[in-house]
C-alpha cells in the first residue's frame, strides 16, 4: 500500500499561525499517520472491532463516536489539538457506493448540511482529488470559513478502502452572502479552525459497508477577548459534527445507484 501522504506535513505550515502550536500540530499528525499504516496492514483492521461493546452499538446501526484521547483536547499552548473518531455500519450496501459517495464532492452540500453548504469538485487525477467546501460553524456565534481540501482514495482490496484528507486552506468569511463579503486575513478571525485532518477507512462485510472516520482539528485557545464564549463551543463542535458527518454519509450511500 502506499504511505499516507507524508507530504501533509510540509503543507501543514500556512500564515497566521504561531510556529511551535503548528510543529506541535505537525508532529501529532506524523505520529498518527505511522500508526494507521500499521493499523490498515494489521488483523485488526477496524477501531470498532477493538472493543466488543463498541462493535456491539456499531453493528446495532449506531452511529458511535469518541475521544481518541482519554484526556479529550490536548492543549499545545494557544492552540488545541481535537481527536475524534467514529463508526457506523450501512447495511445493504456496496463499497463501490460508499466510495462513490465520498468521491462526488459536488452533492455533499446537500446531505452535509447545515455544516456544509457548499461544495464542489476542484480537479480530480487518478486517487487525488481536490475540493471546496464552504464551512458554518453556528453554536451562538455563526462562522464562515471557506476551506480547500487535498484527498487521496487507496484501495486495499476489493473489500477495503481508505481515504485521506487535509485542509491546503481556510479562511473565516466576514459578512458571508452579503455584498460586503469579504475573507479575513490569517490570525485576524476566531480561529474556529486552523486546520484539519480526515481518515476515512470502508469495509465491505456483513451484508454492508463499515465506515470508520478520525477528524483531527487545530484551534486557537483564547480568542478576540471572547474566551469565555468561544472555547466552550470549539470544544463541543468537533464531536457533534463527526456525528453528523457519519449519519449524514450513510444516508448519502443508501442514496447511490447499487
């Protein structure tokens, strides 16, 4: 198999962003990505597998997601590293569907909503792929991010498959769809996402389709004064749109012509 984009390191330093809080980031993201090389080649293919309670509610048809980390965020100073991971089983399905889903980045928007409302297809070249979404980060406050992604597809076998994905950019929206609209400049907005990091791992057995996803995100800490306000919410939005994502993704596979 192919190594996991080793490159996201080299393109994980972009302007706006204290340097240690990012070769922090880098240096976690480096670890975790030996780790799901090991994982992918290993028996023990699927996190759910791992736990017999876990594998129990996933193969129940819930959606499960928890903390990588029993500490939950970890706090790399004026940052924070958010690492959560889920599964849900699609009964019925094929995965050439799921595959298919995750590769039509043009109707994501309408099943990723109200996160995700915009999306679209950049350029595609062989497994590589390059897309657009328009992010909404809405929990007392409403953030707009306009954000591009790298993906890559390695299929294992024909039963398995996983995909990868990471932010090449982001930038917070001010006055989104207004004619004032305009993007902030790298450290002038709230810092509601600075980076992020996606794997995804199918497989297809059961009579369905395993689908498995690790999101790990970069925040500023304290923000504009709005601590108080904003850490509660960046500290809650990673896990709920996780959520989110896994259901909304095997909805999204149902849909797919078998």
């Amino acid at each position: 198999m192919p190594k996991l984009l080793l490159l996201w390191v080299t393109l994980a330093c972009a302007a706006g962003f204290a340097e240690d809080p990012a070769n922090k980031y880098q240096a976690y993201i480096r670890e975790t990505e030996v780790r799901i090389q090991q994982e992918v080649q290993s028996p023990t293919y699927l996190w759910a597998e791992r736990s017999p309670a876990r594998w129990e509610r996933v193969r129940a048809g819930e959606a499960v997601v928890e903390s990588w980390n029993a500490q939950g965020d970890i706090d790399i100073g004026d940052a924070l590293i958010h690492d959560w991971i889920g599964a849900c089983f699609i009964s019925g399905v094929k995965l050439s569907q799921a595959a298919a889903f995750l590769q039509d980045y043009a109707i994501h928007k309408d099943f990723y909503r109200p996160e995700v409302i915009d999306s679209r297809l950049l350029s595609h070249n062989g497994n590589g792929y390059r897309l657009y979404y328009r992010l909404v980060k809405k929990k007392i406050l409403t953030v707009t991010l306009n954000t591009e992604h790298a993906a890559t597809f390695y299929p294992i076998s024909d039963t398995r498959m996983v995909t990868s994905s990471y932010t090449t950019r982001i930038a917070e929206v001010k006055d989104a769809g207004k004619p004032t609209e305009r993007e902030l400049a790298p450290g002038k907005d709230h810092g509601f996402l600075w980076r992020l990091n996606t794997y995804w791992r199918l497989e297809e057995k059961d009579g369905g389709v395993y689908i498995e996803c690790q999101t790990i995100s970069l925040t500023r800490t304290v923000m504009l004064g709005l601590g108080w306000l904003i850490n509660p919410i960046i500290r809650s939005l990673p896990r709920e749109s996780l959520a989110h994502m896994l259901t909304a993704t095997a909805e999204g596979v149902r849909s797919r012509p078998r």
